[in-house]
C-alpha cells in the first residue's frame, strides 16, 4: 500500500491515540485498569484506521493480517505460551509454595524487609511475574509487619522493590519477551546488559537493608514454618541457567516445562493427563497478551502504511542530538505510553517498533535498546498509584500504608533509575560492558 500524503503526519497517528484512550478511558471510568480487555481496546483502533485512511477495503485487510502475521509478532507470542505453560506447571508441582516457604523459615525478625526483598527478587524472576510474587508474598509481609512492629512501609517498598526487579530481568516476563522480539536481540545479551544495571541497584539496596535491620528494634516472631522442596527449586534454576548460556529460548522454555512435569508427577502433584491440561491452562493465561500483541501488530503496520511511525520519528529527531539523548528518549516514549494505560507489557508492545526505528536510525545496541526500553517501563509501572502492583500492595495493607510512605521506600526502583541514567550517558559504562560481557 502506497503512503498517501494527505494522511502523513499527527493524524496517521490518531488509530493508535484512539486505542490508548480508550483503554485509559474505560480504567478511569471503571476504576479498574484490568476490566476492560486490552485486545478489544485494541480492535477500537483498528476500525478507526479503516475509517481514517483511504486505501481499499482489501489493502487495510492485506496490511492488517501481515502486521498480525509478522515473524517477529509471532515468535513473541509462541513464546507467551510457553512462559504461560512453564508458570502454570512450575506452580502446580509446588515450585512457587517452596520458594516462599524457604525463604520465610530462614528470616529473623529483623531482617525482614531484607529477606522480603530478596524472596520477591528471587520468585518474580523465576516466575516472570511482579503481580505473582506479590499476591504470594503480600499477605505474608504485612501479617510480619504487624507482628514484628517492622516498618510496613520499609517491608512493602521492599517487596514492591524485588517483584520489579524480577518483572525486569526474568527472561520468561512478558515485558522482557516482548523488548527482545522487538529489538530483534537475543535475551542472553539483555539479560546481561540488563544485569549490569540492575545488580548494583540490587546490592545498594541489600546493603541498606542489611544496615537497617541491624539496627533495628522489633519483636521477635515465632514464624509458622511451611514445607519445601529443593527439587521445586530445579526448574527455575535450570531455566535461568539455560537462558543465560545461550540456549534457544524455545528450548529453554520446552526443558524447563518437561523438568517442571516429571518433577510433579513424580511427586504425584498431578497425573499426566492433568499436566497436560495444566500446560493448556498455561496457555489459556496468555490470551490476553497474544491477542494484544498480534493485533497491536495489525495497528502498527496500519498506522507505519499511513505515514504514522515516520511522523513520531520526525518528531523525535527533531529532539535528539546523539545517541544518548536517542535512547533517553526511548525511555521517555515508553514511560509516557505507560503512564497512559498502566500496563508495562502493553506500552513495551505499542513503542517496539517505534524504538527499533530509532534504534537502526542512531545505530544504536540492540541489546541496551531493549533493556532500557524494558528498564523505563518497570520504573513507571512501579510507581503508578493505578498500577496493579501498587493496588494490590496498598489493599494487602488494609488502609494502614499510603501511597507515598510506600513509593519512598521502595529503594531499589530509585537506584534503577540513576544506574540506567549512568548506563545512558557514562562513555566508560559502555567500554566496560562490551569488555565484561562482550557484547
């Protein structure tokens, strides 16, 4: 389809601020950011580019179904699946339960915004999910929050601190599938880029909680001790280690969910015919996001054919000066979308193809591209007062923590951040990196 030059400009764009406004729209309205699916918000965008722009019927139909069916869509979403199913069954032979119960057996009193942090750092980068570890670990950290008479506030900014850090890094998120698949990297080279800037915010972090607790006064706790397996653990740690040695991340995913299985039937957590329903439940979980990303994928050709994805470039460029100021304003694109709809995943989708343009445009590295792009996204998705993480924090709490007490304490997103501006703008970040990692 030929670009027709009356639709260059801010209007090609107005399909996709059709889509991002409603979906905003409906979460205010309904006070809910979660209530009103993402793929129909989707869809709404899809009919205002076939009202909007001029070419046949047919033309929209031909550039819709490629941008759904691009290679890179579909490789993002068979991978959705598999993290789905890998989840799903990790959880179901009891994976998620020892990781929680290990760690809470082992803490001290004082030490417990230390070990919350730590147990969250470790179950969202296993599991690939923020919002799992904690509705795993909320309950738990405010009942020994209450006990203890330890800093509510500390304990749930250190949980909302480690679920991030783990949401950012774990190669089966949604948020690291979908940068990777975007930038076109592979997830080994983000995961250590990412690495680079996350570790020392992580261990400024552990280093101040580790001052705090040692210097704090609070009740001892007679903690209920609750059962685990080290085998449970072997999955995870089998997936992470594959992931990060290179090994195809359709590999990695299909071993870990064969471990995950026959460690569960082995332990007779479930027959064979359960787990094979439990790995379709796995992938019925992921509905969401693999119809938002193909569609979105439909949108974004629509728009990209109507001049859309040029005019933000212009707009852009217009802006950047070096590739610095490019990937600063790669973050600033993708925190902006995601203050709009609250959703990382979702904001990572919308500007990936945005910011891979930018990214050849400034021959920028893919692999920093995408971390960063993911970096920005987790920072803004942790601090929004509509976010899931920070509601369902707040309601754990049952009224007795703010919003701010909460965001003030939640260390580690604040030293993120500074480490990613370091990672932007310092020469000798970028020298050591490639030296260290090779990359």
């Amino acid at each position: 389809m030929k670009k027709n030059k009356t639709q260059n400009g801010a209007l090609a764009l107005l399909p996709l601020f059709v889509f991002i406004f409603t979906f905003l729209g409906a979460g205010i309205l309904l006070d809910d950011f979660y209530a009103f699916p993402s793929p129909v918000a989707v869809l709404t965008g899809i009919i205002a580019a076939f009202l909007l722009f001029k070419p046949s019927i047919s033309d929209k139909v031909d550039t819709l179904i490629k941008g759904c069916g691009d290679s890179k869509i579909m490789t993002m979403c068979l991978i959705y699946l598999l993290a789905g199913a890998f989840a799903s069954v990790t959880k179901a032979m009891g994976g998620v339960d020892s990781v929680v119960n290990l760690g809470i057996n082992h803490i001290n009193s004082e030490y417990f915004p230390l070990g919350i942090f730590l147990i969250a750092s470790f179950l969202s980068t296993a599991t690939g999910t923020s919002v799992g570890a904690i509705v795993a670990l909320g309950p738990i950290a405010v009942s020994l929050a209450d006990k203890s008479g330890a800093s509510l506030p500390l304990i749930g900014g250190s949980l909302l601190g480690g679920a991030m850090l783990g949401d950012n890094l774990s190669i089966i998120s949604d948020t690291t599938i979908a940068a990777t698949q975007s930038l076109g990297c592979e997830m080994k080279d983000k995961f250590k880029v990412n690495l680079f800037i996350a570790l020392p915010a992580a261990l400024i972090t552990v280093l101040l909680l580790l001052f705090f607790g040692f210097n704090s006064e609070v009740t001892t706790v007679v903690i209920e001790k609750g059962t685990y397996e080290w085998i449970n653990l072997l999955p995870y740690i089998l997936v992470i280690a594959l992931a990060v040695a290179g090994l195809n991340v359709f590999v990695t995913l299909l071993t870990g969910i064969v471990v995950a299985g026959i460690i569960g039937l082995a332990g007779t957590d479930f027959a064979l015919l359960g787990f094979t329903k439990i790995v379709y439940e796995g992938f019925l979980s992921m509905t969401d996001i693999f119809l938002l990303s193909m569609l979105t994928g439909g949108l974004a050709a629509l728009v990209e054919q109507a001049g859309g994805i040029n005019y933000v470039l212009k707009t852009v460029k217009a802006r950047v000066k070096n590739k610095r100021s490019a990937q600063l304003g790669i973050g600033a694109l993708v925190s902006f979308v995601n203050l709009a709809i609250a959703n990382n995943t979702v904001s990572i989708v919308i500007t990936g193809s945005i910011a891979k343009e930018i990214n050849d445009e400034y021959h920028l590295s893919p692999r920093k591209t995408a971390t960063i792009l993911d970096i920005f996204s987790c920072i803004v998705q942790g601090i929004l007062p509509y976010g899931a993480q920070v509601l369902l924090l707040l309601n754990f709490a049952g009224g007795k923590l703010g919003f701010f007490d909460l965001i003030g304490n939640t260390w580690y997103i604040l030293f993120l951040f500074l480490f990613t501006l370091v990672a932007i703008y310092s020469r000798y970040w970028d020298r050591l990196t490639n030296k260290f990692f090779k990359v």
